[in-house]
C-alpha cells in the first residue's frame, strides 16, 4: 500500500475545530475533500471559517489568491453519508465518544471501497476498542492531528492491536506528504503526547499543592528558565481546566490508577467551581477586563560577592562560572564536590534532595540549592531554595552572585527536587516508559514534544545532556522523600547507565 497521492479522494466527518482543519490540510495538499457533518449548517459555517482562515494568509502574502479560492473549492460539503463512498480515506473527527465512533465505522465499512482507510482523529480513546466489531478492523488507525490542524506540525499515526502495518506506513507517508510531522503510536492511554505531557502539569501542581510558590512564579520559572514556550498554569488555564481534568482522569482510569497519573485535588476544585480558566474568565489567574496578572515573586537587589570558588564540576551549571567571570566575578577553580562557594553560601544544583536534608548530609548548613536551566549561559532567571539552617547572610551572598551575573532569581520553598528539575527528570521518565512498553521509539517520543507541545528540547535528549546518572539520581532520591511509586525510575533509564560514560 502506497502513499496517498492528490487523485484519492478524502472524507472528513465532523465540521467542528479539529474537522474543518484536518479538511483544509488535505485540500491544501491537493485532495478533494468531501466534509460531513449530522448538524444541518454546521459544513457551512466550517467552510465560512475556513474561508477566513485562508483570506488572513493571503492578506500576510502566504497564499497566492487563486490557490486560496482553489483549496476552498475542492472542499464539497456532503448532505448524507453516502456522499462519502468515493473516498480512499475517511478521517472522522466527532464527539470523543466510543459508541459514537463504532456505529459510524460500522456503517462507513458497509458504504465504502474495500481498500478505503478508516481514521480516527481520538486523542484519547483506544484505537482497538473503536476497530472492535468489524468485519475487517485492520483497516482502522489513528490519525491524531493537533489543534490547529493548519498550524501545528504533529500527527500521531497510531496502530490499533490488528491494524495493518502497510496501512500506518501508507498514513505516514500520507502525513509527511501534506507537509506534517508523523510519528508512530501504539494504541495506549493517551498515545504519546497526552502521556509523556502529564508530568509537566502534576509536578508543578504537586509543588503548588506543597505551598512552594505562587502560580505565577512557578510558571516564570519553567517558562524563563527552561524555554517551556507557556507555564504550566497558564497552559491549564488555556487548555480548559475541565479538558484537562478529563484528560488526566482518563489516562488515570485507563492506567489502572498508576499513580504517576493521578488527577490533582486542586485542578478538581477549580473544575467544581466553575473556574476552567480563559473560556468562563477564570482559572488561575483572572481573566476579566481590566484584571492584571500578579507579577512573579523576585528578590530584591543583594550585593554580590567579588570572588567565588568553583570547587570541582558544576555539571550543567558550570557556565555559570564563566558567566561570572565575565561580569567581573573572580572565580577560582579547586577541587570539590561540585559547589560554587561565594561568602558564606554554598550554591549547588538539585538532585532531588531537599536543601535542608541534603545540608544535613552534606554537612554544609549554609546550602542554597539552584533549579535547572536550559542554558545557563544564557537565563535571565533562575529559581533557589535555601535550606532550613541558612543564615540570611548566606541568602543575600547566593542571591547576589547570581545577579552578578545578570541573573533575576526566585524564591521557592524547600522542596524535593524544586521545580523544573523534577518536572524536566519526570517528562523524561514517562518518555522512557513509552520506549520501554513499545508505545513508540525514542526518536518519535521526542518529536512528538517538540512538534506537539513546542518544549525547547525532547525529554530523552534532555535527559542525556543532563546525563543519565544525573536523571536516575534525582528521581532515586524524590522516591525516598515521598516514599511513593510514582517516582519509581523507569527500566529503559536505569539502563542507559551501563554505557553512560
């Protein structure tokens, strides 16, 4: 079975968001494009939409004027399902409903051609459970396109337990042909993105739940730190805290209660109250006009210590040695355990431990523990933790040094792991996971970040700048803290150590 070329009809069912732009995908890419939908005036207002969509292009010079009414043309309403039997792919895009989906393919298998593929564009539901039932159920996949279907570059093209192989190659084949990014699936709990995804919401709601730090905060943290294009709450807060919710209750359920994906009491409380975020004007932040969104807590102007001390490798932090010397700090290089000592403070990057036990273990009650970075070389802000025992002169030394360095630093209280480090370890635990079952590859898993969420990095190739041992270790050492298998280190981790130099 070959790619899908512009001579093959396609069918789309549902003329809602998702449906309207899986359509305008496959017109752009040359196809006629036949668009159904039960609700009477629903295919006009998508096209109405469409047409908007694709007169903005041509305003911004992206689209020449005769292909914008081209694409517009090859997309036909169809009045009844019938309409559809030419089609060689039908990609259905209704209500995220299992008995829905099944009673559509089983009347569009009994229409259409013997070689036409069945797509499902779910983002949640078992792309086996939908096959269930027909007479030829290997003909069925996932074809998971992400909102805006026009705009964002990833499909997840997922296999159900019986779906032909020729099939998913000839889908991705397909995808790359209207110039997506396709990654391959195995049927599972929120295939990979939905998957892979969760910790970045459950870590920083967790560290909210810890009373650590603010909304705003932790999200200028992961945001400026990290690159994470938004934070974690802002994002919920776009999203729709009920969509959300709905998500990670499903993964839950359908995970058999893992609790690497339990639902956060928290998020429940926001959905109860009605506050889903932007769309009813509230979440965490207020979205009503004139409303302003509280600023991120940063410390106050400290002065920062002439000379500093790099004792041994600083890891992922040891630009910031030379980012010092270069705004003036002398920093002499001895051996150590990886610190940076400046007056009475002892800087060093998480691993896991809260500062103040690790203070304890580490003899050294002047601790202040630094937060990941992308780039240390280049953030404009950094988070800190300092432990119970730290003197306040110690603080004001470690504050100051970083801003020596032109750094704006944030508080946060002592917990395990602080905040992007632990998310950054658990995205990537959860990514190893899917390698592991088989859900997907390690290069696939890692596109499917980037392209589907934007995160500056794929968490399997962040875990391999950060370093193997590094990664294990914080998540070996959150476990102990909380003593819960939600922390458990994933196999395909551990055994990267054996040849991690």
């Amino acid at each position: 079975m070959g790619a899908l070329v512009t001579g093959v009809d396609v069918a789309v069912i549902g003329a809602g968001t998702m449906g309207r732009g899986i359509a305008q995908v496959a017109a752009s890419a040359g196809h006629t494009v036949f668009l159904f939908d039960s609700v009477a005036d629903a295919v006009a207002k998508a096209r109405q939409a469409m047409a908007k969509d694709l007169r903005f292009l041509v305003e911004k010079g992206r689209l020449a004027d005769d292909e914008c009414q081209a694409i517009l043309d090859r997309v036909q309403p169809a009045a009844k399902l019938e309409d559809l039997k030419t089609a060689g792919l039908v990609i259905e895009a209704v209500i995220e409903n299992l008995d829905v989906k099944r009673d559509l393919f089983g009347r569009l298998e009994n229409l259409l051609g013997p070689e036409a593929i069945l797509a499902t564009n779910t983002s949640s539901i078992s792309v086996t459970a939908v096959a269930a039932g027909l007479a030829r159920p290997e003909r069925v996949a996932g074809l998971h396109f992400f909102n805006p279907a026009p705009r964002m570059a990833l499909v997840e093209v997922v296999s159900g337990l019986v779906t032909d192989p020729a099939l998913i190659d000839c889908l991705v084949e397909t995808a790359r042909a209207w110039g997506k990014v396709p990654v391959r699936a195995r049927s599972t709990p929120g295939f990979i993105v939905n998957r892979v995804a969760r910790p970045y919401y459950a870590e920083p709601l967790r560290v909210l739940g810890e009373r650590a730090g603010t909304p705003e905060t932790l999200d200028a943290i992961l945001r400026e730190s990290c690159r994470f294009p938004m934070g974690p709450f802002e994002l919920m807060d776009f999203i729709g805290h009920d969509v959300n919710f709905a998500v990670t209750c499903s993964v839950f359920e359908a995970t058999f209660g893992d609790r690497r994906f339990q639902p956060s009491l928290i998020q429940q409380e926001l959905v109860l109250a009605g506050r889903l975020g932007r769309k009813s004007g509230r979440g965490f932040y207020d979205y009503a006009s004139g409303a302003t969104r509280p600023a991120p807590v940063v410390l106050p102007s400290h002065a920062g210590p002439a000379k500093a001390a790099m004792l041994g490798d600083l890891g992922p932090m040891a630009a910031l040695a030379d980012r010092l010397n270069g705004a003036g700090v002398e920093v002499e290089r001895i051996n150590g355990a990886g610190t940076l000592v400046a007056g009475t403070a002892t800087l060093a990057l998480t691993d896991g431990r809260t500062a103040t036990q690790r203070s304890v273990d580490e003899k050294t009650p002047n601790l202040v523990l630094v937060d990941l970075a992308l780039d240390y070389a280049g953030a404009k802000h950094l988070a800190i933790a300092r432990s119970d025992q730290c003197s306040e002169e110690a603080l004001g030394d470690a504050v100051g040094l970083l801003q020596a360095a032109g750094i704006e630093v944030s508080p946060v209280d002592d917990v395990a792991g602080m905040l992007a480090m632990r998310t950054v370890c658990m995205l990537a635990n959860e990514a190893a996971d899917a390698v592991t079952q088989g859900i997907a590859s390690r290069a696939d898993i890692d596109a499917a970040m980037r392209f589907g969420t934007n995160y500056p990095l794929g968490p399997l190739d962040w875990a391999s700048r950060l370093g193997f041992r590094r990664v294990v270790a914080v998540l070996d050492n959150l476990r102990a803290h909380y003593g819960e298998e939600r922390y458990r280190v994933s196999p395909w981790l551990r055994r990267q150590l054996a040849t991690e130099s």
